[in-house]
C-alpha cells in the first residue's frame, strides 16, 4: 500500500466524497485505512471499566484505500504515488510534481 498512517489523504468516492483528512491507522491485510472524521460510524456499547455510562459513541469506520488519494505535502495536491528506490532505499514519489514524499 502506498498509504501510510500519519499520511493526508482526500476521500475520492462515496458518502464523504471530497473531505481531506489524516490516516489514523491502515489495515493492509484488507487493505483498508482509517481517516480522521471520515465514514462515521455509531457503535452501541456496554457499561464497563473504561466507559461507566455505555450507550452509543460515534467513531471512525474503515474505507477502502482505493477511495482515497494522497495529498502531496509540497504541491498540495492529490496524486498517484511511484516508488523509487535509491541505495535501497524505498521512497514515494508524486506524480504531479516529481519530489519525494518521504523524507
């Protein structure tokens, strides 16, 4: 996966189509991430140590890493991603401008 945690992404299809946000966790077995205030979803929960009150708490769902595009940090704009490798050293590559994405 190109997609990494801690990576600013735009949501490119469904429900939040067009909101930008930061990946808080990625799933690459199921090749899943999940975006900060993206695919809010409710979950119904029960009384226990850490929540006294249970009841329902709203949280992130997954989406699928095909529906998001990386936001390049230098031309701020979403873009396909190549890889380069240089002294084996893996480094991600935008489309768009040609700079590195790692540092």
């Amino acid at each position: 996966m190109t997609i990494r945690k801690g990576d600013r992404v735009r949501v490119i299809a469904g429900k939040d189509k067009g909101k930008e946000g930061k990946v808080l966790r990625s799933v690459p077995e199921k090749q899943r991430v999940v975006v900060e205030n993206v695919h809010m979803i409710k979950k119904h929960t029960r009384p226990s140590q850490k929540n006294q009150q249970g009841g329902i708490i709203e949280m992130e769902g997954t989406i699928h890493v095909s529906n998001v595009m990386l936001v390049c940090p230098n031309c701020s704009q979403p873009t396909r991603v190549s890889r380069r490798r240089e002294d084996g050293v893996r480094t991600r590559v935008c489309k768009s401008c040609g700079k590195d994405i790692d540092k």
